[in-house]
C-alpha cells in the first residue's frame, strides 16, 4: 500500500478509531521484533493513547495495530513531520499483519481464521561467550568464576503459525531448529518449541497460557527486574486495554495490569524448577508521565522448602520467607518516564529504581538505569538518539548482593545468562543508541556503543572484572512485502585481555 492510499484509507479508519475499538484475541509479538520499538518511539513523540505500555517488552498484535493507527491518524491531522514515519509504520505493519489490521477495522467476520506465519533463517557465529558464576560470595565452597562456552557456529530456522477463533481465542506456535558445531568437532541437532501460546480475551481481560518470554522496563540493553531473555512455561493474566478507576481513584489515570505464574528451567543451590511469578502495574496520571511498578519472584521448586500459607503472605507483602528467607528470591524496580513540553526538540527522560530481595535495600543497595531520549533528532526525523547510565550498588549494610542469592545459588539467571540487566549486577554501564528508519522503514539501522565497569560482585566477575568497551550494529532491509535480510553483529573487549563477539545474518518470509 503507497502512502497515498494510506492517506485515503486513513480517512475512512480516522470514524473507526473515533469508536472504541474493538476488542479481539490476538498473539503476542517477540520482545526482538521491530514493532515493539517502533510503538515506543511513536509514543514519546505524543502520538500514542494515554496508557500506552512503554515499560512491557511484549505487545499483543491488537495493540499494536491500533497504536499504529491512532498514531498515522495523529500525525496527520497535528505533526506533519512525523507523518511519513507514522505512515511507514502502519505500512510495514500491513504487510506484515494484514488480518490483524483487517479484523480492526471490521473488515472480517468473526469466526475461525489462519493468521499467517513467518519462516526465519539465519546463521550465527559466537566467539568468547561465558556462563554467570554461582555462589553468593567468593568465600563460600561452591563459588564458581564463570565458565566458557564454546566457540560455535549456528545454523538455525524457526518456523512459526498462528490462528485465531475470533473474536476471544488466538493462539501461535514457533519451533526452532538449530545445528550447532563448536571449535574442536563436536556438532549437534537441537529442535525445539520456542514460543507457544494460546490467549483469550473478554472485555477489558485478557488470559495466556503456553510458553513465551516476559519482559519489563524501557532500558536499551534491559531491564532491571527482567529483559525477556528466557522463555517460561505458564499462563497469566493482563488488562487488553486500560482502564480507569472510579471515584478518586480517577485521578491515576490509565491503568495497566499484567501477572504471570510459570515454571522456569533453572537449577542451584540443589533446587530446581523454580516456580516464577511476575507482575507490572503502569498508571498515567498525566498523558505526559507515565509510572510503573514492575516485580519478579523465584519461589518454591524441587528442593525448596514447601509450600505454607505463612511463606506465601511473607512472600507476597516483600517480606523472607522460609525458615532462613531460602524460600523465594525476587527483584523489584519502580520506573518514571515523562515528555518535556518541549517544543523545539522531543525529549524523554526515563528513570528504572530498582531493590533486590532485603528492606532497606531501595536506598542502601539500589540499582539506577537513568535515560534520556530524542525520539526524532532535529533535521532527521527518521533517526532517534538515546543516551543511558545504569548503575548496580555494591553489598552494603546487611543487605544482599545484586542478582546474587544464598539459596537460590546460581542467582538472578537463566542458563547462565542473567535475567535482568545484561551487565550482571555489580558496576556501570554509559550506552548511546542509534536508531534510523530510512526508506519508508524498509531500511533500519540499530548502531549502539557502550562502556562497561563490572565490580567484584558481578556475576562475571572475576574473569570480567573492570572495564570493558563494546558496539553492536543490525541492519535490516525489506526489499519485498513478504521478505526482510538482515545483519547483525556486536563485539565487547575487556581489560583482562578478553574479547566477545558474535555476528547473525538471515532472512525472514512472511506466509500470507
């Protein structure tokens, strides 16, 4: 679709949005696909409803879609400037989504309907990668430094489909099928189920089970609490839309509300097969800020201490639980994000808090991921530049280590990648990002460099203690409607004479 005849249909779906949308079951999209920074950057350009969920990682396709509407809409009738981009959103989306779009705008009956699927192909090549350590401190007897992984080269495709009984159940599935041959010979098959889930809406609520990664916090390398590295085998529940609360409470605005409970592929400290729970609440008491709430919990699993009614209302009001506090482990982070009436240039600032597991630890030992935003630079709209501090406290006053845990010994990870901050708890982090859509968003380019300075109590540490410096570059183009080539590739050096890097190249193909 040219943008013209977006222009034209973007009169007859302006009647449509002016309703209340309808509501509709949709998948969630990937916390790496492209439409979930695209909505984010519409949102801090003022575009977006009030309520828009800027600190969650997963989108359903339904939001998405209505946001690149309201925003094409909005652009036109009051940004001009931003109009070509907002136009090239939706357009990609459309190719991408189109009975997403179509069911709404009332396009399609309701009923039984395949959604399409995408197949996904690439190689990957991964040099100097490493394992977290386990152990609370480098005294205790099973304190591990970190370990290597080998040196490999991937050949991967996933396959993915999705369906959907409209207008309260949808469901997606994705394998992955993945040959793997590391330095030294040794070479292997793995086939797996990536991502599988089925949703259901009614209202303003919405339920999932299957498997799917979850996500929270605004930062460019990840959140605080969780960054959507691992997937978990579960269901929740979340608000398809926000809503707002009588009486007073109307004051706080929009209010958004997701919770999950899952099972986690984990192992330390002899327990395994944690129970995971997860909950983010986001109000906006101004269309302009935006404060949410995001919380983690690793609790219970084989070799824990059971299951009391006394443990689970500990646990649940932030207090130890278990005879020793052995029974959960959780993380928490409280986040600001607010628009400046600027008029000469856009402008986001966004601050994450975060506390691990121990009272106290909120003013002691907290975490800092500080943000600021030109969501369209000056001159070049199509480009938008952040700059980010994060900061990880070192143990103090009887409190615990970041991402560190006396029961839960291999800590705040999963398979041995941290599940909050990429950085692994304990130092600094100075990030700038990049980003342009050029070519009506046919061409995107993510360019990042960052500086690194991880303590002793990293979960890196000792081997990647002290400075390191890094840059990471994706570039993907979409020569067609139905296919997008892409190449990414990143390298980290430290101090100790180390170095990482890794690089993917593929294509994807959109089924119709």
């Amino acid at each position: 679709m040219s943008s013209l005849g977006l222009l034209v249909w973007l009169g007859g779906a302006a009647a449509v949005r002016a309703q209340e949308p309808p509501r509709f079951a949709t998948p969630f999209i990937g916390p790496d696909h492209w439409s979930l920074r695209a909505a984010r950057r519409l949102d801090a350009l003022g575009l977006a409803d009030p309520g828009f969920p800027w600190g969650e990682r997963l989108l359903t396709r339904r939001e998405l879609a209505a946001l690149f509407q309201k925003a094409a809409i909005e652009a036109t009738r009051r940004a001009p400037e931003f109009a070509p981009l907002a136009l090239a959103y939706l357009d990609r989306f459309v190719e991408e989504f189109p009975a997403t779009v179509a069911a709404l705008d009332r396009a399609r009956e309701d009923g039984f309907q395949m959604m399409g699927g995408a197949v996904h192909m690439r190689y990957e090549r991964h040099d100097g990668r490493v394992r977290t350590g386990t152990g609370m401190r480098p005294t205790d007897p099973d304190w591990t430094t970190p370990a290597p992984i080998p040196d490999a080269s991937v050949r991967a495709s996933d396959i993915q489909l999705s369906a959907a009984l409209r207008p309260h159940v949808a469901a997606t599935v994705m394998t992955t099928s993945r040959s793997i041959t590391a330095d030294g010979g040794t070479a292997y098959d793995r086939l797996a189920l990536a991502e599988g889930h089925v949703t259901a809406t009614w209202g303003d609520v919405g339920v999932w089970f299957g498997r799917r990664a979850i996500g929270f916090g605004a930062g460019a390398s990840g959140g605080i609490v969780l960054r959507a590295h691992e997937p978990v085998d579960g269901g929740g529940i979340y608000l398809t839309d926000p809503v707002r609360l009588p009486g007073p409470f109307r004051y706080l605005g929009p209010l958004r509300l997701t919770a999950t409970l899952a099972r986690i592929d984990y192992e330390g400290g002899g327990i395994r097969r944690p129970w995971f729970g997860t909950t983010r609440l986001a109000i906006s008491p101004h269309p302009r800020l935006g404060i949410g709430l995001s919380r983690a919990i690793m609790f219970g699993g084989d070799g824990n201490s059971g299951f009391t009614l006394k443990n689970f209302a500990y646990m649940v009001v932030g207090k130890h639980s278990g005879e020793n506090g052995e029974y959960d482990n959780q993380v928490v982070a409280v986040d600001v994000r607010y628009r400046p009436p600027v008029e000469a240039i856009p402008l986001v600032f966004y601050v994450e808090w975060g506390f691990d597991d121990s009272a106290g630890a909120w003013k002691d030992v907290p975490a800092i991921l500080a943000a600021v935003e030109v969501p369209a630079l000056p001159g070049w709209p199509e480009a938008s530049l952040r700059i980010e501090r994060t900061s990880f406290a070192p143990a103090c006053c009887g409190n615990t280590i970041w991402y560190r845990n006396w029961a839960f010994r291999s800590g705040w990870t999963a398979d041995g990648q941290p599940l909050g901050h990429p950085l692994g708890g304990h130092g600094t982090e100075w990030l700038a990002r990049l980003e342009a859509d050029l070519l009506d968003a046919r061409l995107r380019v993510d360019a990042r460099a960052f500086l690194r300075d991880r303590g002793a109590e990293n979960l890196f540490a000792p081997d990647r203690e002290g400075h390191s410096r890094g840059a990471h570059l994706t570039i993907a183009g979409r020569p067609h409607s139905s296919i997008e080539a892409f190449l990414s590739g990143g390298i980290e050096v430290g101090e100790r004479d180390w170095r990482q890097t890794g690089l993917e190249v593929g294509a994807r193909l959109w089924i119709r």
